[in-house]
C-alpha cells in the first residue's frame, strides 16, 4: 500500500503545463534550492522530476486518443517510467505506477474537494508536512472549456489557502493567474485600487503583514516584478 512520505522541512516545486512552467527553468538555472520536483502529466517527459502525478487512468492515454496532444508524450512515458507515478488505477503495461494514497490524504487535509490533477498533487503536498511548495505552470486558461478552468483553479486555491493554514509557505509562479499572482499590486485590493495612491503589503520576518502605501515601495516592487528576465538583464 502507497504511503505518504514525510517531507517535513523540504521544499517542493510542482511544475504543470501552463506557460508559466518557463519560471521553473529559469528558478533552476539560477540555482534555486529545491529539494523535490514534482511533474504534472506530460511535463514529466520533459524535465528531470523525483515524482510524477497522473491520477487520469493510463488507459486514457495508451488506449485512447482523449488527452489529444498529450497522448503521444504519455504513451511513451508510461511505458518506461520508473516510478513513482501516482494514479487512480494500476496498468500490468506501465510500471512506475503507484496507487495514489486517496484514504489518507483525504484524511489528512479533510475533505474529498479533488477535481484535477494538480489539486490532488497539491492535498499529497499538505499530507507530507512540506515546508514550501513552489507552483510552476499552473494557469488554467483554457479557451475551450470555461467551466473546467474555473473550476479547477478554484480547488486549487481552496487547497493552497488549506497550505497555508496548516504553516507551508507557498509561492506561485509570477505569470499564473493563481492567486491572482499575475495581477498587478495594484489592482489586487478590490476599491483600494481605485484610490489614486493604493496600498500594498509586505511580509515581515515575524509572518505578519505590514501595510505600505504603493507610492513608497513602487520602485522596490517594479524592480522584482523582472524576475522574469535574467538577473543579468535587470537594472536599476
């Protein structure tokens, strides 16, 4: 029977599909400490991962062509993993596949709100005690079905502010629109971003909050909303 592992005090990187996967590369080329990386679906025939999530079951893929253009990369992933890939049901044709320990994660974030992929990577994350969790490519933008993206990003965030509760610190890549992380600071603070100079906040070593008003600290924030280029190419 799968277990969950206790990873209390590492740092994860789950990494997805969505665009802003691209931060993940740039993090790791700039040696950010990570001490797990955890590939979602396809992305786990791209970058070098210690886990992969895939709780679609392998038939979908190896026996159908429902995941469109992820069939191809999973078909040949499946067969040659080597584990773990936690899923939903065990294929004799795939043998990196692991049960997904549903009863005791369920258990341990307390509800059975799932209703993607990530979301379930997401509640494992919580049952190991990570320390931090780090979310790459997670956008859900998706123009061909509203309902699945805004459904799913709602679990989640549901999951992530569970996270954040329970002590994990948690950061998302600065293009994903998760958390409204790629919304400008500010316009995040509903009616104070109509005031002709809003506030932001800052989080201070004592994990509390400390109010600014965005004029004050506008260069600081403009100079690490960059990260996305090299640190070479950021200038004062």
């Amino acid at each position: 029977m799968t277990k969950v592992p206790d990873l209390s005090g590492k740092t994860v990187a789950i990494v997805a599909m969505g665009l802003s996967h691209k931060e993940f590369v740039l993090a790791k080329t700039h040696s950010q400490e990570i001490d797990e990386v955890w590939a979602i679906n396809a992305m786990g025939g791209v970058i070098y991962h210690d886990r992969m999530f895939m709780l679609d079951p392998a038939s979908r893929f190896l026996d159908s062509e429902d995941a469109g253009t992820q069939t191809g990369i999973m078909r040949e992933v499946l067969k040659r993993h080597p584990g773990p890939v936690y899923t939903c049901e065990l294929d004799k044709r795939c043998p990196g596949l692991v049960e997904y320990p549903l009863e005791e994660v369920v258990n341990s974030i307390g509800t059975w709100y799932l209703n993607n992929t990530v979301a379930f990577t997401i509640a494992f994350a919580i049952a190991a005690k990570v320390k931090k969790l780090m979310v790459y490519g997670v956008d859900f933008s998706y123009r061909g079905n509203v309902h699945f993206a805004e459904s799913g990003r709602a679990c989640c965030e549901f999951l992530l502010a569970k996270a954040i509760e329970k002590g994990i610190q948690v950061g998302i890549a600065k293009e994903s629109s998760l958390l409204d992380t790629n919304v400008h600071p500010k316009e995040k603070l509903y009616g104070y971003h109509r005031l002709a100079d809003t506030f932001v906040f800052s989080m201070e070593e004592d994990g509390k909050f400390k109010k600014h008003a965005y004029s004050e600290v506008a260069k600081v924030i403009e100079s690490e909303r960059q990260y996305l280029l090299p640190p070479e190419a950021v200038r004062s």
